[in-house]
C-alpha cells in the first residue's frame, strides 16, 4: 500500500515523465553539476553560490545529492559530463570521461558561426530572477537551481564584435547591452533526470511545489551544452572538441601536483582524447582580459580555427578569430566595476564577450535576461552558472510529436511500476 510520501512520488514521477519528452526526439544534452566535497582533501568545494568561500553569499549549500548516488556509473564527481538518465527515472549517466577528475566549472563545445542568438543559461540556489520571469516562477516552486532558462529576446550575433581595443581589460558595454528582457523555463531539471528536493532519481514536474532548498538538497545544473559531446564513436569519450574552466578550489590541489593554473583560464579536450586534460591552457586569462582572481563559471566557445585542423592546449586563443561569451563567479576580481557611466555595477548575473585580445565587453546586463544585476557584489544577486547559446527561441519539438512521445513515456512508467510490486 502507498503512503502518502510515496504516492506524492508517484505523481511527481509521472508528471516529470511528461516533462522530458523533448528528450526523446531532439537530442541529448549534457551538464556538469556541482559541487562534490567529496573529492580530493584540498578542495574544499563551496558550490556556485560561494566558489571562492568568501561567504558573500550565505552559507553554502552545495553539494547536488545525484553526484553522490552509488549505481552502475555513480558515484559521480562535479569533473563528470553527464546526461539525464533512462526512463524509469534515475540518476544522469556518465557521458565523457572527466577531465583529471577536475571540477568543470564552465562546459562549451566547438559552436560555429551563428545569426542572432538566444540567452540559454542556469542560475545557482540563492538565485531569484526578477519579477514577472521564468526563474522567479520557479524560484516560487523551490526548482530553480536544476533548470535551463532562456532569454525572451535574441541579441546580435557575437562574431559580430571582434576587435576588441587589445590589452585593455573591461572595455565597455557592447550595443546588445541594456535593452532590457526577461526569461521563460526551457528545459525543467526533471527533464534531465535531476532532484529538485525529493532525493536523487526522484523527479518533480515544473509545476508542482518543490521542498525548500537547504544544504545538499537540491541539484544544481552548473554547465551546460545542448548537443550531446560522445555521439558514440566509443563509449564515454568526447566525440567533439570540449572546452571548460576549473572552479577556484581546485588552484591548490592542482599547485601540489606542480600545475599552476587559475580559475579564469580556459582549457581543452580534442576529440576522441581518452586522457582527459592538457594543462596548458587554451587560452590565458590576460587573453581574456581578465584577472587571475576571477572565475569563469560559464562559457560559449567559438575556436574558429579548430575548424581548419589545430591541435589543442596553449597557445591556443587566437586574438580576434576566436572569441567566447562567459560569465564570471561570485567573488571575482573584475566585477564591481561600473558596467557603463551612469550605470550598474558589473555583476556574477552578465554576459560578458572577448576576443581573446586581452579585453572583454558586456555583452549582456543579467537584466537584459531578466535577472537582478543591481549593486554590484550584493548578496543577493542572482548568478548566471551555465551559459549556452542557440538561433532558435525553443529548441523542443513540435507539440505533436511531444504528445506521443509523452504517452508513450506514461505508459512505460506505469508498465515499470506495476511490475516492481
């Protein structure tokens, strides 16, 4: 006989089911979550919202209870690309092989050249959205921290902006920047087989009261890339150039071993690399125009001339032929800066663009997406934590073919449940 616990469950399972059926016909795509205490004894692991552990933000509340879930691929690491798991719901399986069991703090592919883009991203726990905006809906729901998000409005292609003055830092505010816009949920993190509150493998649909989130709660989606990286040329091996940053914690485990590195470097896998990182980095942080004390926590990279054939590691950036959005971390040394006169401070919730000159450029105020980026390092600001791009507003499916594959998806679940009484 079902308690009510578990018939809350139940629903919510069914429910969710509902939700991921984009999955099943558009793709799979994959995500790194954070932050696993549970590595090595130097890595302390504060999670997105502190990454520094200055305590700017509140006490951490990491970790994502899927990463620490013994099954055939778990337990996992925040170094693990993962994709939603298979129906019955589980937790993710592992996709790629991590890179030196690193922490990936920012995950992108090789993206070619595209038109307009739209904003898709994530957001951390203390992250609230502004009124009126998907990730307020959510944050109503306790789900926040496991959804992918995306911005209303699309913004100017970005390999439009190269040329950036070089050697100059911050820059300035690009024309794309202060438009204003919001956000609508895109992809729920039922969708990808992640815990909004009730346990990992438990699934909660994007409308349905989650519990309140507290430490070691809740997943949370910490990079994200909509194309699947391993298309099965062997199994758990990234079939497409990989690009990421290491979170701030893993500085001095990686200087113990003789690796001296910082958190805003960007770094790379070539495809059907086995053995995971090169530490020469892509691309430096003066390259990025940055400081060695920021934190590059989202990505979108455009290696231009990895498509001509170039091996990776450094020197890998090409100053004004490649280029890259990303954010930065909570706690970085660059923000806090003026956006533009007159203007905001800049802020852990924009979108910020290089060409790897040695400058960068808002690209996007977190209020161009509908997030609160108001007085600077303010607590409670929110935190764009993933960052992905993409030409169209919605990449799910057409309605009908979601319906289908939706009862198709009930029918199992309920099938899976009647035979495991």
């Amino acid at each position: 006989m079902l308690t009510a616990g578990k018939m809350l469950r139940e629903v919510c399972t069914i429910g969710a089911l509902l939700s991921i059926a984009p999955l099943g016909v558009a793709g799979q795509p994959v995500f790194t979550l954070d932050d696993n205490p549970g590595g090595p004894p130097s890595m302390v692991g504060f999670g997105a919202e502190d990454p520094f552990g200055l305590s700017i933000r509140g006490a951490p509340l990491a970790p994502s209870p899927s990463l620490a879930v013994v099954g055939p691929f778990g337990p996992f690491t925040d170094g693990d690309v993962l994709q939603p798991g298979p129906i019955p719901p589980s937790t993710p399986t592992l996709h790629v092989v991590p890179p030196d069991g690193l922490f990936v703090n920012a995950l992108s592919d090789n993206t070619g050249d595209l038109g307009s883009v739209y904003v898709h991203f994530s957001v951390d726990r203390s992250s609230t959205g502004l009124a009126g905006t998907g990730v307020a809906a959510q944050t109503a729901l306790n789900q926040q921290p496991g959804d992918v998000f995306v911005s209303t409005a699309p913004f100017a292609a970005p390999g439009g902006f190269t040329g950036l003055a070089p050697l100059s830092g911050y820059v300035g505010a690009l024309p794309t920047a202060n438009v204003g816009g919001g956000n609508t949920l895109v992809l729920d993190e039922s969708a990808l087989t992640l815990t909004a509150g009730l346990g990992a493998g438990n699934l909660i649909p994007p409308n349905v009261m989650a519990p309140p989130i507290a430490v070691a709660t809740h997943d949370n989606v910490d990079g994200f890339e909509w194309r699947a990286l391993d298309t099965g040329t062997a199994p758990q091996i990234t079939d497409r150039w990989f690009y990421f940053s290491v979170n701030p914690d893993e500085v001095a485990a990686l200087a113990a071993r003789g690796i001296f590195i910082t958190p805003a470097e960007i770094f790379d896998v070539p495809p059907h690399a086995a053995g995971g990182a090169n530490f020469a980095p892509f691309a430096r942080a003066w390259q990025l125009g940055l400081q060695s004390q920021d934190d590059v926590d989202a990505l979108v990279m455009w290696d231009r001339d990895v498509l001509g054939g170039t091996a990776h590691g450094g020197p890998g950036a090409q100053a004004a032929i490649d280029y890259a959005l990303f954010s930065l971390g909570p706690g970085s040394a660059s923000l806090g800066q003026p956006a533009f006169a007159g203007g905001p401070l800049l802020s852990e919730a924009d979108v910020f663009f290089t060409d790897f000159s040695g400058s960068f450029a808002l690209y996007a105020l977190g209020s161009d997406v509908g997030l609160d980026n108001t007085g600077g390092t303010n607590p409670l600001l929110d935190n764009i934590d993933a960052l992905e791009v993409d030409e169209q507003f919605n990449p799910i499916p057409e309605p009908s073919t979601i319906l289908i594959w939706s009862l198709l998806a009930a029918l199992g679940i309920f099938g899976w449940r009647r035979r495991t009484r």
